[in-house]
C-alpha cells in the first residue's frame, strides 16, 4: 500500500512503485494456476473429452503460459531487489505492460481454439479487465480493453471461414461492452479504495507523529519532574556542601596562620572534606541524568541511592525512615536511575501526605513476592487517600495538593516508569490512617527488559493502580 507523502498526504512515487510491484506479484502468483489448469484441460481434452480436437494446442498454449510465468518471475524478483530508482520503476512499468499483452494473446488463441465465438473462455477476459483496472489507470485500462477487444475480433474474424451472423455479431458486442464497463466499474471502485487507502494512511502517520510527540513530552515531564525534585532539594543540598567547606575553611586558615603546622592528619581531612562535597555533586548528577541505560543491577541498590539523594530534602529531616531490604534479591535487569526517580517521587508524596503528622514514619521494604517477581512497598503514617479520589491518582496533573507545592505528576510518571518495567502498583489507604503503594516488578533475563511487550489491557485501562481492600 501507498505511504502517504510527507508534505501533501499524497503517494509518493517510490510508494505507487511498491504497491504496482506487490500487485503484479500477485497476479504472477495466479498466473501459476492459470497455466496449470490449462495444461490439465489439454491433456483432458487430448484423452478424455475430444470436444474441439485441439487438446495439444491447447497444452502446449499452457506450457507456453507457465514458461513466460518463469520468465516473469525471474524480472520481478530483479525488480523487487532494485526498486526505489526511477530507472527500476520505467522496467516495472513494462513489465506490467508485458504481463498484460502476453495475458491477452494467451487467452485469444484458447478462446479461438475452444470455439471461437462460443467458447465459454471468453468470459476470463473479463477478469483481465479487472487485472488491468488494478495495475493500470483508468485511461490505460481502457486501453487495454479496446487492444483485447480488437485482438478477439480480430481473431476470430480471420479463423472463421464464414462470415459471422446477425446473432454472433450481437454477441460479440455484448461481450465488448461488457469488457468497457468492468473496466469503468472496477476502475472507479479500485480509486474509491486507494483513496481511502491513502486516508487511513494520513491517519496512521498524524497518529505516529503524535505518538512521537507525546513519548518526546513524556521524557520532558520526567526530566522536569526530576528537576522540580531537586529545586526543593536545593536548600539541604546546599546545608550539606557548606559543612564540608566551612570545615575546610577553618583548615586553611589555620595553615595560614601557621604554616609549619601542616601535617598528614591535616591534608587527610582536607581530601574527605573534598571526597564529601564530590560525594553529593556524584549523587546529584547521577539523578538529574535524563533517561538511564537497562542493566543488571540490585533492587536494594536503587533503594539505598534514593533515599542518599531524599537526605537533601527539608521535609524527610523530621521522618522516621525504617528500611527492611532483603538482601536474598537477586540482580534485576532495571533503569536504575528511572527506579530512584519512582522511590523519590513516591517518598517525597508521602512526606507530603505527613505533613501535619505529629511523628511521621516512612517504611520501606524490599522482599522476594515469588521466584519471578520482587516487591518494594512504600508504606506512610500520613492522611491516606480519600476512596473518592484512588481511581485518579495516576491521571497526569491530578493533584490535592495547594497551587504551587505539587504539579500532579510525581505519581503519574512512576506509574509510567514501573510500566515500562513491566511493573505494576497496588495501593492499600486508610482515610487518617496511612497509605502503602506495593510495586512488583518481574525478574526478567537481560533481553526481556530491552523491549518490553505492549501493556496488558489492564495496564491500559487508566493509567490506575490496583487496589486492595
């Protein structure tokens, strides 16, 4: 089928070249039947049936059919390997032409040798017209019918030893109008489907430019996300680097005061105030970079860098953060980065969702849920989610929280980043009580994790959790 160009919507030539050459293939295809049964027929007629005495004739006609098919087949496959150039479009045209002709004069003399005017074989001209309305357009299409027209006649006229009667002379006008109007109607419905061909094929590219388009926003949010993450960040980030700087400080002004007191123990302390501050700047750079490559690594490993970078964020400074990982996981493949952004962003939520908690805790827990997957559950004391709202908590945007202290789609993209893992997550909140988001993701072997399969129609159907009672 015709793909549709890239600025008007409309077939490109090397597209119109490919579907002729997929059409012409097909009519080769049948042309193998074709030459069979006529060889077949021959033979029946040569031993069993004796109808017009011409049985070898005919066999060898169909001989003759299935070696230009060989022939054919042959240019085609040539064809088929060079398209894309014009010089390869100009030979398919022809070889198009070529088929066609040869069809054409096959048929002729099985209908001159299977009756003349009565042969019941003329009627497969029509089905020419029909193979000429699909390769053809409609003004060479209509050509085709009046050279098959003037080539029956023609024919038939010189092999008739007398003149033709009132009666055949009806007849054969009938059987040319008859090949005039397949032509016209084949022709018109055969537009009338390239058309919408060619809509359905505007649709597909607009809905994967927009595919494209979305997937480009998606990787913009998660980024943005990231970024908004470490903006509230910035003030512990910034606590942090100053102690090791005020402490390196004070070394050096004293080793300017003094000189001759430098010693090993004092440059030591000078490196782990550096090794510190190189510490946090690794620890940030790692989590703002964008996307993340699948490798094997441990789940308890994600957990443990996640809650490095949380250490920077105000309000996990009065959380209680109790951590249970198993170390009996074994190494999944992941996007480790992609897995701290889930745990952050999930973390962050339930700090907020603590806020007016007088001591708030925070539980985190990595186990073994069966020998294919592995859990990780979020677990808070915080204000739980109103059952209201639970089927909307993965909608982008969709937020509780005031204007300006949430952008509603913390949850929203780790609902996105556990999919791509092949994930899902099930939520378990009480009204006043707390709220335990459960992640399982499959322990997979390092190619299932490269391409993921599409998402089941429960995956699609949201994007929603599942939830416990």
């Amino acid at each position: 089928m015709p793909d549709p160009d890239a600025k008007h919507g409309t077939p490109s030539p090397s597209a119109l070249a490919r579907n002729l050459f997929d059409q012409q293939a097909w009519v080769i295809r049948l042309r193998w039947i074709a030459g069979a049964v006529v060889v077949v027929g021959g033979v029946l007629e040569r031993t069993t049936l004796h109808w017009y005495g011409t049985g070898e004739l005919i066999a060898a006609t169909g001989l003759g059919i299935l070696v230009c098919n060989i022939v054919l087949t042959v240019l085609s496959r040539r064809l088929g390997a060079e398209l894309g150039s014009h010089a390869a479009e100009v030979r398919l045209h022809g070889l198009v032409w070529a088929q066609i002709l040869a069809d054409l004069v096959c048929l002729t003399l099985l209908v001159a040798l299977t009756g003349g005017y009565q042969s019941p074989l003329r009627a497969f001209f029509v089905c020419h017209m029909v193979f000429a309305s699909l390769l053809l357009d409609r003004t060479r299409a209509f050509g085709v019918a009046f050279v098959a027209i003037g080539m029956i006649e023609g024919t038939l006229a010189a092999s008739s030893p007398h003149a033709p009667t009132t009666a055949q002379v009806a007849l054969d006008l009938g059987w040319d109008l008859t090949l005039l109007a397949t032509v016209f109607v084949a022709n018109r419905i055969t537009r009338s489907l390239h058309a919408a061909n060619r809509r359905l094929l505007q649709r597909n590219r607009r809905i994967r430019r927009m595919t494209r388009d979305l997937k480009r926003q998606q990787r913009l949010m998660i980024q943005q996300e990231k970024m908004i993450a470490m903006g509230q960040m910035a003030a512990g980030v910034a606590h942090e680097v100053a102690n090791p700087l005020a402490s390196m400080d004070g070394l050096l002004q004293l080793l300017e005061r003094r000189p001759e007191s430098i010693s090993p123990e004092k440059i030591s302390r000078l490196r782990e105030q550096i090794a510190r501050i190189t510490q946090i700047v690794r620890q940030l750079t790692d989590f703002a970079h964008a996307g993340g490559e699948w490798t094997d690594a441990q789940l308890n490993t994600v957990v443990t860098k996640a809650l490095e970078v949380l250490r920077f964020d105000r309000r996990m400074k009065r959380i209680t953060v109790e951590c249970s990982l198993d170390p009996a996981l074994p190494p999944m493949r992941l996007q480790p980065v992609a897995l701290e952004q889930v745990v952050i962003n999930m973390a962050l939520n339930a700090a907020d969702a603590m806020d007016a908690v007088a001591a708030p805790h925070l539980k985190i827990v990595t186990a073994l849920f069966s020998p294919d997957e592995a859990e990780l559950s979020i677990e808070d004391n915080g204000a739980g989610i109103p059952e209201g709202i639970r089927q909307r908590i993965f909608e982008p945007f969709f937020t509780t929280k005031p204007v300006g202290k949430g952008t509603g789609l913390g949850l929203s993209i780790s609902y996105t980043l556990v999919q791509k893992h092949l994930g899902h997550i099930l939520v378990d909140s009480s009204p006043g009580k707390g709220t335990r988001f459960t992640i399982r993701l499959p322990i997979r072997a390092a190619t299932a994790a490269d391409k993921p399969s599409p998402p089941s129609h429960e995956q699609e159907a949201a994007p929603s959790a599942r939830f416990q009672p």
